[in-house]
C-alpha cells in the first residue's frame, strides 16, 4: 500500500534574479507572525553555454536550506539538501541544455529558527556562471550524500556524536534509631543508631529487543499527470529520515537516487517515522517497514509571465 502527497508550489509570484547575484534573503513569512512556511520562488533566464552553480551561504545559525530546479515547463531538472556530508548549505551546478526561463525554489529544511533577533532567518542565494572550469558535467546536480546510520563509531554520521553524562539518582538513606534522643533528664544517656547505605550507581536496565524495520520510498513529479511513477519522473536528492517514535533520536538518514527510491533498513525497539523535512512529510511505521509513495503534482504556470 502506498501513501501520496502533493506539495502546492505556486511560481506565479516569482521574483526575476539574474546570473552573477549575491541576493540577500530570509524566511521571515509574510504577513509576518503567522506560522506558514516561507518557501523563496526565482524566476532566472539562462542560456546555452553557461556553467551556472547556484548556492546558499551565510547561513544564520541554526537554519538547513534545500534547492530545487526546475525547467520553464515545471520538469524538475536537480534538487540538494546539503553541499557535503555535515553541511547545512545548498549547492546546485547545471549546464543549460536550452536558452529561456528556469524556476528555483529555495526552502528552509526541519525546525526553522525563532525570529527573536534581526537575521535570525538570514541566508544568501549566489548565483554564478563558472563555464569553462571544466568542473560541471551537463544536466547533473550536485551529488547528495547520505548513509544508513550505523552509530557514530561506525562512521554513520560524518559528526561526533558526545553522549551526555549519566544523571545521578539520589536515594534516600534508612536510619534504625534506639534509645531516647534527647535525654528526658538531665543525666546523660547512650543509644545507638543504625545506618544502611544504598549504592548511588543507576541500575543496569535490560534493553529492549531491537527489531529490523525497513522503509522504501519514492518520490517523483508527475509530469503527465497520470497519477503514476514514469521512467525520468524520479526527484534525486530529497533527505529521507528515519526517527525512533519515542525519543526523536536519528536512527539512519539517505537521500534518493537519480530515479527517485530511497531504500533503509533501520534496527528499533518498537514503532519508528519517516521523514521527509522538505516536504514537510511525516509518517509512523511499524515493524517490519513500509513502502511509501510521494507524488509532486505537475505545476500549470501561466502561459505569459507579467
């Protein structure tokens, strides 16, 4: 059984940028307060003969971008998340194969920062034509980096991973008491007191039984619109997620393949979600996986743009 989504993107309201910008840009959404995703839209005219890489820099901190590219017919030509493993910065490199207009969208990715201090939200969108370098291959994005993970000794992750120490439990002590204390006299009395100790060291708890679960997913643009996965419809590069449901923690991460699949296979104690920040797409699954589905609807942009 498979599940379908449809994000809205709407270009009709895209702003023109041009090629050798430094644009100065935010997600603080309009009317500002509200709680809607602010997604930026870029109309670009590009020609045959370019080497255009496009990228996001001065990222506040705290903020993940996305990058998706996409041709004046609404074809997705490449997507990225993140310029290396690590990273939290975009980058896209394509050589026009055709001179007219091009969209990008630019996305914020996960929780976005609070809006509580100017530029909070900030981050710039650069845009260059580097022909000539030699360093762009016609038609291909910029490679997407993600593995299953395998726990930070494993190199699952391309960051350390510093556990936190372990919260001491405190105990009361039990105390027997004999004889009187005061004295009910003046005389002196003895009397005895008896201590039993605790250990302050946390017990070892038994863990729970780890079960395989694997996800698979596809993710593609449904550009005749008939509603099913066709050869080249696949979205490359979109970050897939797999969360533990009862704790949040990361259990492994991919990103899809030039077709559009993601394929994971994770090890849990119970239920898992699946999570695809981009999209702002979530969904649990239970032992032992699911295949899911997720269809972008084809864009109907205006004939004329005004």
């Amino acid at each position: 059984m498979f599940d379908e989504y449809e994000p809205n993107y709407d270009f009709s309201s895209a702003a023109n940028v041009g090629v050798g910008q430094t644009i100065a840009l935010n997600f603080n959404p309009y009317p500002a307060g509200s709680n809607e995703v602010d997604n930026d839209y870029f109309r670009l005219y590009v020609k045959v003969g370019e080497a255009l890489k496009l990228e996001t820099t001065g990222l506040a901190a705290g903020l993940d971008t996305n990058l998706i590219m996409y041709r004046e017919n609404g074809e997705v030509i490449a997507g990225n998340d993140d310029c290396q493993a690590g990273q939290r910065q975009s980058c896209l490199s394509w050589k026009p194969d055709y001179t007219g207009v091009a969209y990008l969208l630019v996305g914020p990715v996960g929780t976005i920062p609070e809006a509580i201090s100017a530029g909070a939200r900030a981050y710039q969108l650069v845009i260059s034509d580097v022909a000539g370098s030699g360093s762009i291959t016609n038609g291909t994005p910029t490679p997407a980096f993600g593995q299953p993970f395998l726990g930070d000794q494993a190199g699952g992750l391309p960051w350390k991973v510093t556990p936190l120490p372990p919260t001491p439990i405190r105990l009361p002590l039990t105390a027997t008491v004999t004889g009187e204390f005061p004295p009910s006299t003046g005389a002196s009395r003895t009397g005895e007191v008896q201590v039993r100790a605790y250990s302050l060291i946390p017990p070892t708890l038994t863990p729970e039984p780890q079960q395989p679960v694997t996800v698979q997913l596809m993710v593609y643009y449904d550009e005749n619109d008939n509603r099913a996965p066709d050869i080249s419809e696949g979205v490359a590069g979109i970050s897939v997620r797999i969360l533990d449901s009862l704790t949040n923690r990361l259990l492994g991460q991919i990103f899809t393949d030039g077709q559009g699949h993601a394929s994971l296979s994770v090890s849990a104690a119970g239920d898992v979600r699946l999570s695809v920040p981009y999209l702002g797409y979530t969904q649990p699954v239970k032992p032992p996986g699911k295949q899911f589905e997720i269809r972008l609807g084809a864009l109907r942009l205006p004939s004329l743009i005004p």
